[in-house]
C-alpha cells in the first residue's frame, strides 16, 4: 500500500487531509500532512517532511504539492527520490479523493489515476436561474435583478 503525503502553504495541507478523511476514515494511517510555514527555512521543513515519510512506513509515497515552483514543491523535489516516493504538484480535493481510493495500486498507476482525478474532477457546472425566478433575456433594457 502507498502513503501519501501532502505538503502545502499552510494551513492547506491539514485541510486536505481533514477532508480526505472524512470520506476515508479509516486511511488515517496512509496519509500525512505537512503545512509549510512562511517563517521556517526550506532545511526545516525538509526535516519535518522527511520524518513523516518515515511515520507513514510505506513501501512507496506519493508526495502532492500544492503549486509548481513555490516552497512547499520545491522542498518535496529534494525529498522524493523517483524510485520509492513520486511527486505530483497542483493538489486539488479530487486528485486526493482518487489517489486515497487506488492507494493499494502500483506507484505507476496511483499517478495516473491521480492526474485523471484531478483534472476531470475540475469542471465548468451550468448556471441556472433561482428557482422561481425567470432569468432575464440578453436584450432586456430593465436592468433591475432584484424581485419586490
């Protein structure tokens, strides 16, 4: 089974996995997290990630970042190895909800399900009208939204 640990701006990476566990309680154990703090140094926080990849105690982590380029990826870059610990940056809600799923698949396919997962898991939703009210047509001069 793999483990995943999520390294964001604070407090985005505890946030995450509070959500993450509220669909998969019982995966407490697989998932960590670590909210980078603007004040502490890279080497610190390097430290701290790599003493939760030893608590996790998986065979193979994957390491999710919040954005490409900003601290917390650019630490995880020193922290994964390629072999045993993959990363991905741009951790979103859905990517974790398919990665926590397939946890038990190879590190290969834990990636790519991570990557459909979050980019099908973004999606534009139909804006419709409040119930009970018409939406106004684009030529309407009356300018007025709101209903008395």
């Amino acid at each position: 089974m793999n483990g995943i640990l999520i390294m964001a701006h604070a407090p985005l990476a505890s946030a995450l996995r509070t959500c993450v566990l509220h669909v998969f309680p019982d995966s407490a154990d697989a998932i960590a997290a670590l909210d980078v703090q603007a004040q502490v140094p890279p080497e610190e926080t390097l430290a701290q990630a790599r003493a939760l990849m030893r608590q996790l105690g998986t065979p193979q982590t994957l390491v999710v970042a919040d954005v490409f380029g900003a601290t917390p990826c650019n630490v995880a870059q020193k922290l994964v190895d390629g072999v045993r610990s993959r990363l991905i940056a741009g951790v979103n809600l859905p990517m974790l909800l398919r990665t926590v799923s397939y946890r038990h698949e190879s590190m290969d396919a834990l990636i790519s399900r991570a990557m459909i997962g979050a980019t099908q898991g973004v999606i534009q939703v139909a804006v419709t009208a409040p119930q009970y009210q018409a939406r106004r047509a684009p030529h309407d001069q009356d300018h007025r939204d709101h209903q008395q």
